[in-house]
C-alpha cells in the first residue's frame, strides 16, 4: 500500500542558492517511481506516493537531487498525520489571522534549545515553543525584522532544520487533501 509523503527540502531556490527546477524534480522523481508527485510554489515542498518505508524515501530523494542536480542537500520527510498533528498543535492559534507570521521549522537529531538565551531576544509580542521535533516561532512584526529567527541557529540545535511559515504548511495540506 502506497504511503503519501512529504518532502521538505532546505536551501532550495532561497536566495540565488540551490537551483532546483521543480519540473525536472518531479520528473525525476516520478521516473524514480514515486507516484502522484506534485510540489508547492519553488521552494522544496513535494508531496509523492511510495509504498517504500521513509528511510528508503528520504534516501531515495537526496540521491536524485546529488546525482542529477547536484545538490547536497537536507531532506526532512514527514507523514501526512505528522502534518497535521504540527498544525493541530499549534501554540499560537492567534497567528491563524495573518499565517505568515508563524514559522514553523520542522527538526531531525537530537534537539536542543536554550530557551533562557532566546528569550531574551523575544520583543514585541515575539513567542517560540518547541514540542518534540516541531518548533514554532511567532513573530508578529515580520520573520525578517526578529531577533530570535536571525539568530535561532544558535539557541536551537538539531541534526537538520527546515522552516516553514503556517500559511505554506496549510497550502501543502490543502493539496494533500486534493
């Protein structure tokens, strides 16, 4: 039986970095096997079908981004339900009115956070919490203009971080639920 998965890719297409044609990635990816393989806008979100097990998956994946477009980079695979569990668990319901003001960055490792350290970056109505391998940084003043994200690197550590704003996340579930 086919599983639905979803790929989240870190660094590509930000910023002039990680060129990734979408096209050519679902192509690849569906010559690869993967069935109902679709994206979300340019930035590494791919939602595909596999009856493969999430390690096989996640492997398969970062291989065709090395082996056919050259790039190393973070593959965070995540279940349906896993999705929907970090959009159900959101601490910051209040941040439904404007969805791009919380980010929520999904974690693979060990996780640790300073909470102390980064607190006392927060300003302006800024929050964070954790819960399990999901974080959540509101920042209702714009991601761009906070403290804690420009400097979460070094409050937050864990094997591998990809970020994603509530609005991107309930765009991906919609087409899930396609």
């Amino acid at each position: 039986m086919a599983h639905t998965w979803i790929a989240l890719l870190r660094g590509v297409n930000v910023g002039g970095t990680g060129k990734l044609p979408m096209a050519d990635f679902r192509a690849a990816l569906s010559a690869a096997g993967f069935g109902n393989v679709r994206s979300y806008i340019q930035s590494g979100n791919i939602i595909l079908e596999s009856e493969r097990d999430r390690e096989k998956v996640e492997s398969r994946i970062k291989d065709i981004l090395q082996d056919e477009f050259g790039l190393d980079r973070p593959v965070l695979l995540r279940s349906v339900t896993q999705l929907r569990t970090a959009l159900a668990d959101n601490p910051f319901p209040r941040a439904e009115a404007d969805p791009k003001t919380l980010h929520i960055m999904f974690l693979t490792g060990d996780v640790s956070l300073d909470e102390e350290g980064l607190r006392a970056l927060c300003d302006k109505g800024e929050e964070f919490s954790l819960h399990g391998d999901v974080f959540y940084l509101y920042t209702p003043n714009g991601y761009g203009r906070s403290k804690p994200a420009e400097k979460l690197d070094r409050f937050l550590k864990a094997g591998a971080v990809t970020a994603r704003n509530l609005n991107s996340c309930m765009k991906i579930l919609a087409l899930v639920d396609k």
